[in-house]
C-alpha cells in the first residue's frame, strides 16, 4: 500500500515538474492524492447489496426485501458519489485525481527490479470524468431500481432476488469499469457489465426470443471484448504497465518503455487505438456490431432503461474518452477519423431503421444506436466535452424514455406496437407518464434550451468546426449528423403523436404472465380475447410476425386488419382496464424527466476550466479526456501555420449551430405531426389521424418508398445477412467438424479399444474351470520351455 | 569338514555294488516318477489321486536334487530336500484337510464338480 503510493507521489512530482507551460487544458490537474477510504462505498456497497440479495435467494424471501435492499444501498452509494463530487470537484479549483487503493490484486514479478514486473490493484482512479459518470450511473440506478421494484412486482419471489442480484452486481461492474485505476480491472468490470447484461436480457428465461437475445448480445460482445484484451496486452508490451497514472506519464513525456518516440510508432498510433476501437464499438453497439443492441429490448425494461440506454452502452465513450492521450498521439488523427465516420454512419443507418418499425421499444433502442453514434462522432470531431455531456444528458432523458414505455408496457399487457395505442396521455393515470415522455422526447428531438438539444448542439458544431483536413472528411460528417438530428427529431415525434396523443384507443398486448395473474381485470382470458379478436398467437413478438405475413398488404398488418373489416380489429377498452403505474414508478418517472430539466441548466454553468460548454465540459477538460491545445490547433498534423476554422455554409458554426440545430429539430417534429398527429390541436392542426391504426399520410408514404420502407422495417435484413455470410458458414463447418470427430476420431479411439475386446473375446474359452485343461497348459507351457532351452541353448 | 574328508567318508560306508549306479540312473528313476506323477494328475478325475500324483512329483524332483547334491559333493542339494520333506508333510495335512472338506459340499471326489469355479 505505502509502496504504491510512493509510486503514485513521485509521478504526481514528476509530473508537476514536467509540466508544459503552455495548453490551458494541460495546466495543474495532474496531481494525484489519495481519497479518503469512504469513497470505497461507491463500488462497494452495491457489492454488499447484491451479497445481501443472493441470502435473500438462498433464504427463500419471498417479499419485496431485494428491492429496499438495493435502493437504499445504492441510494448511499449515489450519497457517496455526491460527496466525493462536491468535496473534491466543485468550485474553480483545479480538479484533482483522487486514488483510492481497496487490496492488492496482482502482482506478478518478472526481474529484480521494481519496475519489471506486472501490477494491478484493486484500486480506483478518481478524476473528474470517473465522477461524471458515477454520478450519473449510481443516481439512475437507484432511480431505476425504485421503478423496477414495483415493475417487477409481478415477479417477487425467486426472480425477483435474481433481477436485483444481477441488478446490484451491474452497478458494482459498472463502478469498477468507470472508477478502475488500471486496465485489468477496467476489463474486470468491462466483463461485468456484459455478464449482468447477459443475465437481465435472458431474465425471461422460459421465452426463446429472450434466451436468443441474451447469447447474442454475449457473442457479440466477446467480438469487442477480444479487440479490447488484446489493446491491453498492447498497452503493456509498449509500456510495461496498465496503471492510467503510468500510461499517462508515459504519453506526456511522448517516448515509449523502450525510448522511442511514441508518435513515430504505428503500432502505438494505430494498432493499440484501433483495438481499443473495436471494444467501444462492441459495448457501445456501433458499426458492425449493433444488432445485439435492439434484440437486448427483450429484458425487462428498467434494464433497458439503465444498461441498455443509460449506463453500460456508454462505457465504449468512457473508454476512448479515457484513453483520448493514445488517441490523441497520431499526428494524422486517423483513428479517431474512423470512430467518428463509424458514429455518424451508425446514427444515420439506425435512424433510418427507427422511422420505419413499429415497436415502440425497439424504437428506442435503435434510438440509443443513433444517439451512441452521435457521442462516437463527437469524441471523432475532438469533443469528448460534447461526447461526454450527450451521454450525461442522453442518460437522463433515455431513462425517462424508457421508463415511459415500460409504464405503457405494465399497463397495457405488454403492448408495444404504436398501431395498437393511442391517446395514452388522456387515460386516467397515465398523465404523468406522458408529460415525463414529452420532456424526453423534446430533448432527443433536440428542442431549443432542453439539455439534449445543448449536448447534441456542441458535437454538431464541433463537427462543422473542424479546420479542413484535421479529421479526414469532418464536413460530411457533420452534415450527417445534421441530418440524422432531424430524422431523431422526427422518429422521436412519431411515436409520441401516435401513442401518447389522438383518440382513446387500444388494444391490449398479449403478456401471459399478467393474464395468469389475473390482471385482465374484467376476466377475459387471452385465448377467449383472441378468439373474439381473430389475433395470432405470437408470443411478445406479434407485431413482428404480422409484418412478416402482412407484407404484400398495403400498409403492414394494419391494412389487412382493416380488409378483414372493422370487427376484426376493434381498438375498444371493453374487456381491459389499463393498469396505471403506482407511486414507486411515478415517481421515478418524474424525479427522471425533472432531471432531464435540470441537466439543461448545467450548460448555463462556467466550466473550470477552459471556455465555454457548461459543467460537463469543464470536467472533462480537467481529465484525461482533454484534447490538447496542439492537437486542437491542428499543429501537430506538421503544417507550422494553423489550419482555417472549419464553417457552416460560410458562417461559424459555434454561432449559428443553435439555430439551425433548432431549425432541423422543429421541422423533424411538424413532419411528424403532419404524417402521424391526430386531428386538431393535439397534432398541432397539422394532422389527420383518426384511429390508432391508421395514419394515412404516413402509410400512402410508406407505400410509396415500397422496398426501402420493407427494407428498413426488417432492419436491413442486416441480421439474415450475418447469418448467411457468417453464422450458415460456421454452422456447416462445425458439422463437418462433426462428422470428422465423430468418425475419424471417435473411430481410432473406438479400435484401439476394440482390440482388448477382441482378444479377450478370442481367449475367453480358455477359462473353462476344467483343472485339467490348466495343468494341461501348464506342462505343455513347461515343455515348449524346455524344448526352446535345449534348441536355443543346447 | 572338507570335500575330500566327505567324499573319503561316503566312500567308505558305500557297499561295492553302489559304485556302479551313476547320476544318469537317479534322474532316469526321478524323470520316470515325474512323469507317473504327471501323466496321473492329468489322467485322474479323483481329487486323492491327483494329490498323491503331485506328491510324487515332488519327491521325483526331490530324488533329482540329491543326486545333483551327490555328483556335485554338495551338501545343499540334501539340506533342501529336508526341508522340502517337512514343508511337503504340513502341505499333504493340509490338502487332504481341503479334499475331506470339498468331499463333505459335493459328496463327490471328483474335481469335475468344481467346474464352476471358473471365475
């Protein structure tokens, strides 16, 4: 323990000594002290709670108890998160590195002296990027676990212990992978997340679609992983550690272990960013490794809400945000070229696919994709400021989202298609859930002073404002961006016209559990419901085999329901009464979208450091996510004079960004509201609709892109295609394989062992109990003796 | 005692006559005793006569290691057969015990009654 801080103290020296003079974003942040033990709390009492949780399951609690557990733990864990924040971090002085050593982990010896050999504690690296995002990952948490103890209700007993075990054990994951102090236990934590991740989405277990969800996001996620374990191997061979403080050191002194310079070094430059690169894409859904991202909607939706949307996903921006020195050593900037050409294609490309579907969760989970691609973008364009406060707003207000669309899901028999509901706000008790989800929506559309519009606002004109040649085609990525920003703002709409506003109507979805639960309060069963109704049995998935059947229909399944005649599809409240959240959801709700209001405010607060951007902002430029003055300047990429301001349409675009940011957004809303709003003021007297089935500017729309909406509402077929290029191949080669152990393998081993048998099958008669037939052996055994003695030897 | 002393001495209390019969004639008379003993055991179904044929077979190997212990003026070959006397009285108590007890199980000395202890 001493000896580790001696370490730490003589870096902390070093580095105050070594200190450039000029780059304001490098000056006086490198000091590292040592936190005070409580601060152990954040990552530990989620820990104890999920301990607490797995007695409780051992003990066979059948109460609400693993709820109170986890909140209240978590609740003190977010206390101590707070407390750090505002004893440490607050306020115009420069934000220290707090180090807070739990144990001793590994260590691992490999020559005599100190410095040869591999260290890796359990220790935690608290600067002001790890608690930016401890705040906001402990307080959802608990928010969401307040939500998801009355979500879950339906559940308690068994299931219920496992949701909240698996539930506390993401936050101490997710402590671990923010708050790490070195790689390995990045990576511990990095495992973590992606295990509960696993657990949560499978949490409906007897349901396929939930088993399949949940092995594919693991997949998926082991293809990241591997790029991100082989970074860290890289790391180590160039440097001989993995502690931040020593990687840092070695990045600011700009020469490897061995001397070298690190910017001559392709290996440093490109090969370590681009494998880390590759692990951000895998957790955080971008490029080619998104599609896990919407099946993961089949877990209960407090984890979307928190692992899907809010927190985990946003662990691949924590992780290029934490090593921005690595990428930010390239003269040419390529890596961080690709990761914002990836983010913007990814935004758009899931967009596209948000404006087509119809399940208004997996909206909102390829929403996520969207907004991810955003913050990638955004840390391409040298903004981890705007990356970083987009994923402290997108948090916020996602959550909010999320746990809209779960209260419409508990409330509603699990309905999630936005054919099937409407004018969900007027329904007695679900008010609240559609003021929260309009706060939501307005930021993700990106209305003018809400806190998405102000995070989303600085990466856009970050991305205009990039000096020609810097990032490598960083106009065309801002244009997509833009682009992409009206597309959210529309989609976003889209679903709020068709379910939240309009005329009262619905149908109820088809979740079994409730039914066994009696919550059809009138007492109509689900097959009685669907014979009356004429429905198919898809399990949670029905919106989706409709599509499947429906699609020579003029407008997906909803114009065969109208073929069939009116009686077939009668969005009547008859035989159900919505289920309206109770307090403990409500009240997550509302405390989610008031803090989706209050962020907005944070970018009224000077940073402290650095100009302009709000809070966000200035913390992120006192850690190690700063992008240096040089590299900013462009002066790096060898050219002695600066590089011209990058412009929009000739004008500045830190200016002129808010208004058209603005602009795009409201136009993304009206053409929302002209194809889907319900007629009157509630469609903004843009609209038309008139069922919750129909909206018929929007389906002669859809019918008139034809293919490409077919398309995007089967998500590309992006799917079908991995299966074809890669999961067919696999399978028929792992046959093959199967065959060859099966009869090559299996049959040497099966001769060798058939001999013995044959032998002793051969010599068995011999044993025939007779005792004369051994003494007869016996002497003819002797005689054959003597007689090879005598010719042999005689 | 030396050899020449025991050779002198065995010489001496030897009739005439005995001086003619040489090594060959003792193992001939062992080899003839092994082989009754042998072919007997391997002919006889009565557990006693079996037994008695392996006694005689002993003692033919018996008869052979005196007359090695002789040719060679050794006294071993004489020493061994002693022992081999008193270990072979305790086996034949011993065996004839065993055959009184499986004639009791079987009423029978056949040893074709014990086929099924083939295992």
């Amino acid at each position: 323990m001493m000896q580790a801080l001696n370490i730490f103290s003589s870096i902390a020296a070093h580095a105050v000594a070594s200190e450039p003079a000029a780059g304001v974003a490098q000056a006086a942040t490198r000091t590292i002290t040592q936190g005070e033990t409580w601060m152990l709390a954040i990552p530990f009492l989620p820990l104890l709670a999920f301990v607490l949780i797995a007695l409780c399951a051992a003990f066979k609690v059948r109460s609400k108890l693993p709820a109170f557990i986890t909140v209240g733990l978590l609740a003190l864990s977010f206390g101590a998160a707070l407390t750090t924040f505002i004893q440490h971090f607050m306020g115009p002085a420069a934000a220290p590195i707090l180090h807070v050593h739990a144990f001793d982990w590994l260590h691992f010896k490999a020559g005599p002296e100190a410095a040869q050999g591999f260290v890796a504690n359990f220790a935690f690296y608290i600067d002001s990027l790890t608690i930016l995002w401890m705040l906001f990952v402990t307080g959802l948490a608990t928010l969401i676990a307040l939500y998801a103890s009355e979500y879950m209700s339906h559940d308690v007993g068994p299931g219920y212990c496992r949701f909240f075990a698996a539930f506390s054990l993401f936050v101490f994951s997710m402590s671990c992978l923010v708050m790490a102090d070195n790689l390995v236990l990045l990576f511990l934590g990095w495992e973590g997340v992606g295990l509960c991740s696993y657990l949560l989405i499978g949490y409906f277990y007897k349901k396929a679609p939930a088993v399949a969800a949940a092995k594919k996001a693991f997949i998926m996620n082991r293809i990241g992983d591997l790029g991100l374990l082989m970074g860290i191997f890289s790391i180590y061979t160039a440097f001989g550690t993995v502690e931040y403080a020593k990687i840092f050191e070695f990045f600011r002194s700009g020469v490897d272990a061995t001397g070298n310079q690190i910017g001559s070094s392709t290996w440093i430059t490109i090969i370590i960013p681009l494998l880390f690169t590759i692990g951000a894409f895998g957790k955080s859904a971008q490029v080619f490794l998104y599609t896990w991202l919407p099946d993961a909607m089949e877990g209960p939706t407090p984890v979307s809400a928190l692992i899907h949307a809010a927190t985990m996903v946003t662990a691949g921006v924590f992780l290029i945000a934490r090593m921005m020195p690595l990428y930010q050593a390239d003269p040419n900037l390529l890596i961080l070229s690709i990761v914002a050409w990836s983010g913007a294609i990814t935004a758009l490309w899931s967009a596209t696919i948000e404006m087509a579907i119809f399940d208004i969760k997996r909206v909102m989970g390829y929403s996520t994709i969207s907004q991810l691609g955003f913050m990638f973008a955004g840390l391409g364009v040298l903004t981890p400021e705007g990356s970083a406060f987009h994923v402290f707003t997108h948090a916020f207000f996602k959550a909010t989202l999320f746990l809209g669309v779960g209260a419409v899901m508990h409330g509603f028999g699990g309905q999630l298609d936005l054919r099937r509901l409407s004018g969900v706000g007027w329904m007695k008790g679900f008010g609240l859930v559609a003021a929260a989800v309009f706060i939501g929506s307005i930021n993700l559309a990106g209305f003018p002073f809400t806190a998405g519009f102000f995070s989303k606002d600085m990466i856009l004109a970050e991305a205009f404002a990039r000096p020609e040649g810097q990032i490598a085609g960083s106009q065309a990525v801002a244009w997509i961006l833009l682009i992409t920003a009206g597309m959210t703002a529309y989609y976003t709409f889209r679903s709020f016209f068709r379910v939240y506003v309009g005329p009262k109507q619905f149908v109820p979805g088809d979740d079994a559990e409730l039914v066994d639960l009696g919550r059809h309060p009138k007492g109509v069963s689900l097959d009685a419901w669907h014979k009356e109704h004429g429905h198919g049995h898809g399990h949670g998935h029905e919106h989706e085999h409709n599509d499947h059947a429906h699609r020579h229909g003029s407008y997906g399944g909803v114009g065969d329901a109208r073929a069939h005649g009116r009686q077939d599809f009668d969005p009547s409240t008859e035989e159900f009464d919505p289920h309206p959240p109770g307090f403990a959801m409500k009240f997550a709700i509302a405390a989610c979208a008031i803090l989706t209001i209050a962020a907005a405010g944070l970018y009224f607060v000077s940073p402290a450091i650095g100009e302009g951007g709000g809070w966000a902002a200035g913390m992120v430029r006192q850690s190690s996510a700063v992008v240096s003055a040089e590299v900013l300047s462009g002066h790096t990429s060898g050219t002695d004079e600066g590089h011209a301001h990058g412009t929009f349409l000739g004008m500045d675009p830190h200016h002129v960004m808010y208004y058209v940011s603005a602009g795009v957004g409201f136009i993304g809303v009206l053409i929302a509201a002209f194809l889907h709003g319900p007629k009157g003021w509630q469609g903004l007297f843009l609209g038309v609709r008139q069922s919750c089935d129909v909206a018929p500017r929007a389906d002669k729309l859809a019918n008139a892109f034809g293919p490409l909406t077919t398309a995007a509402r089967n998500k590309y077929y992006v799917d079908e295609i991995y299966d074809a290029l890669i999961t067919r191949p696999l399978w028929v080669l792992s046959h093959i394989f199967h065959l060859f152990d099966q009869y090559v393998v299996d049959g040497l081993v099966n001769l060798i062992g058939a001999l013995p048998r044959f032998f002793g099958k051969a010599l068995r008669p011999i044993q025939s109990g007779e005792m004369h037939g051994y003494a007869v052996g016996m002497a003819g055994g002797v005689a054959v003796l003597l007689i090879l003695v005598v010719l042999l030897v005689g | 005692m030396n050899v020449t002393t025991l050779t002198t001495l065995a010489q001496a209390n030897f009739p005439e006559a005995m001086s003619q019969i040489t090594l060959a004639h003792y193992l001939v008379i062992s080899t003839a005793m092994f082989t009754i003993g042998l072919v007997g055991f391997l002919t006889r179904r009565n557990l006693i006569i079996m037994f008695l044929c392996t006694e005689l077979m002993f003692q033919a190997a018996g008869i052979a290691m005196i007359a090695f212990g002789r040719y060679h003026l050794d006294l071993s070959g004489q020493s061994f057969v002693v022992f081999v006397l008193t270990v072979a009285a305790a086996e034949a108590a011993m065996a004839l015990a065993l055959v009184v007890l499986l004639f009791r199980r079987k009423e029978s000395l056949s040893a074709e009654e014990w086929k099924d202890l083939q295992g």
